[in-house]
C-alpha cells in the first residue's frame, strides 16, 4: 500500500474504534438519565466488554504499524493540515494506551458504573459512607493507572494528561500559587461588604417554564436542536454520540431559578463546540475537543461571560420576567443582575 492507502486503511480502522467509544458513551448517557436502578449490575458489565473491546481494537499490532509507517508521510504535511493532526494525535494517545492493559480498562469501566450508582444514593441522602467504598476503589485504580507510566515527575502528571495533554502538574500549582493569595484576598474583600440579596431567587420556579426559558435562550445561542436533545439528570452534563447527537443535561432545585437555568445555559456551551466540529473529522480522535480546559472555556463562556452579563439581561430579562410574573414582577433589572451575580464561598468553589 502507498501512504494514502495506509491512511484510509488508518482512519478505516479508527472509524470503527470510535463507533465503539461512542456505545459506550450511550450506555453511560443511558445509566444518568434514564436506565431504572435494577440495572446496575449488567449495565457495568456491558461498559466493561464494551470499553475493553474498543481498547483491544485501538492497541492492535496493525494500527500501530500504520502509525508508524506514516511518521515521514506526516512531515511532508502542513503541520495543521487535518491528516498531519491526525496522525501525530492518534500515534501519541496510542503510545498511551499500549501502555494500559486492557484487563484494567475493563476493570475501571466495571467500578465507575458501579460507583455512579452509589454516588446517585449517597447524594440524594446526604450518606457519604454509601460511597466511600466505591470511591476508594475509584482512586485505588487510578493510582494503579499511574504506575503504568512511571518514572513520572508526580503521581497526578499520567492523570492530568488526559485532560491537558502535555501539561504538567508542577505548572499547574504554579498557577495556583500566583492566583490562590490574590484570589483569597478578593473573596475577603467581598466578605467585608454588605452582601448582595438575592433572595428573589430563592423561591418556587415553575420546572416547566424554567425548561422553556433555557430552551429558547440557548437555541439563540446556537445549539441545534435537530442535532441535540435535553434531559434531566442528578448532575448536568454533556455527551457527545457523534456530530450529529450531542445531548445535554439540566438539573432543577427546589425554590431556586439558578441551578437549571445556568446549567443549560453551561451544557449548551459545551454542546455548541462539539457540534460545531468540522464533519471531516467526524470518527476520529480529532472529532472532540482539544482539552479539558478548552471544553470548560467554551461552556463558561455562555454561562458566565454572555449569561451574567448585563446587556446580556438588557434583552432576557423582560422574558423571563413574562415567564414568572409572580416572582419577578417587582424585582429590578439591577437587582437581579446582582443577585445572580453574587459571590460566596461554597462546598465546591
């Protein structure tokens, strides 16, 4: 075979890797949203096959050889051509993963449905002890995972390459420890200060009319409804099942307009990148986004820097103003723009 041959061979066989990574991610969609509880148990055995399968298939002995045969094919490439991109991305996430054994893939597909389920219970009872075993078998395999990549500078360094290739955690706590005093000090400050009300938010909502108003402001954000879909879940998320499916979650609390509110807004963001995708990356590992950290720019980029802004409510707020009357009627433009706005410590941020 000449080099163009190899390469439709190479995106033959990933094409088919990425049909099975996206099942997976199905069934994982699937157990989040609408999978009844007596599934557990079988559904974390199908991830297991499922995700084992597609790793035997990605760390086969042919696509290695292909990847290798294609090295001097990608340096005549233009660098960002997409065939160059694809190589160099694929070669370097293959020489991770033939790294892993595919025993252990299944093996911490098994234990992160299972742990799902437990974590779902211990949430809605505020029980932690119904976790904490399947939490500590969580990180025991990732520790596991680590040591496959030794020597390493840090223990976090294999694991944070999966979510920022190439990044190291040294450079991480040194952002951290140039953010973290002025940070600190800031939050301080805003203590000090006569804090914002925002009890108008803290009220009955009606669900269904929370659901519309998202619904119709992120459908003038961008995201394509004919390609996506919106459910309910304990914590919102995205999946993407291809370009043509990229699904997004919400979660509503009691008496509080928030929670669904920006977590649609957030998920469409995230959704909005992954459809905006070029289709002739479609099936491949170039069909994502580039890092963790680019995916959370581009949804806190509707959920914060649009969706809390105020010319931004210039224009929803009379909007959502029809859709609670009752609630808002009486609440200023001003006034809500702080409310939302408002900056507090928090279990998690």
């Amino acid at each position: 075979m000449d080099d163009e041959q190899k390469l439709t061979q190479l995106k033959s066989l990933l094409n088919e890797v990425w049909d099975l990574r996206r099942v997976v991610r199905l069934l994982q969609w699937d157990q989040q949203v609408k999978m009844p509880i007596g599934g557990t148990h079988g559904r974390a055995h199908q991830l297991a096959t499922l995700s084992q399968l597609e790793h035997v298939k990605f760390t086969s002995e042919e696509i290695g050889q292909l990847l290798e045969d294609l090295q001097p094919y990608a340096g005549q490439l233009d660098p960002d051509a997409n065939d160059a991109r694809l190589i160099r991305v694929t070669t370097r996430r293959y020489k991770k993963k033939t790294r892993v054994p595919a025993d252990w893939v299944a093996r911490k597909a098994e234990a992160a449905s299972e742990g799902y389920r437990a974590w779902e219970e211990a949430r809605a009872t505020d029980n932690f002890s119904l976790f904490q075993p399947y939490l500590e078998k969580n990180v025991s395999l990732r520790q596991e995972y680590a040591e496959f990549f030794k020597p390493y500078e840090h223990v976090y360094d294999p694991l944070l390459d999966e979510f920022e290739p190439g990044i190291k955690t040294r450079e991480v706590q040194q952002i951290f420890d140039e953010l973290r005093p002025q940070q600190v000090a800031l939050i301080q400050a805003i203590g000090d200060r006569p804090q914002v009300d925002d009890s108008f938010l803290h009220q009955p909502f009606d669900e269904k009319k929370q659901w519309d108003f998202g619904a119709e402001v992120v459908t003038r954000f961008g995201y394509d409804w004919k390609r996506g879909r919106q459910d309910v879940s304990p914590h919102p998320f995205t999946e993407s099942l291809g370009l043509g499916d990229v699904r997004i979650t919400t979660r509503f609390m009691p008496d509080y307009l928030s929670s669904a509110m920006f977590s649609t807004f957030h998920e469409s963001g995230h959704a909005i990148y992954e459809q905006g995708i070029d289709p002739d990356l479609d099936r491949t590992h170039l069909a994502t986004g580039a890092s963790l950290g680019l995916h959370e720019s581009q949804s806190r980029l509707y959920e914060n820097l649009v969706g809390r802004s105020y010319d931004f409510w210039i224009h929803f707020y009379p909007r959502l103003q029809e859709y609670f009357p009752m609630q808002l009627a009486n609440v200023s433009l001003e006034s809500f723009y702080s409310g939302i706005n408002k900056v507090e410590p928090s279990l998690i941020r």
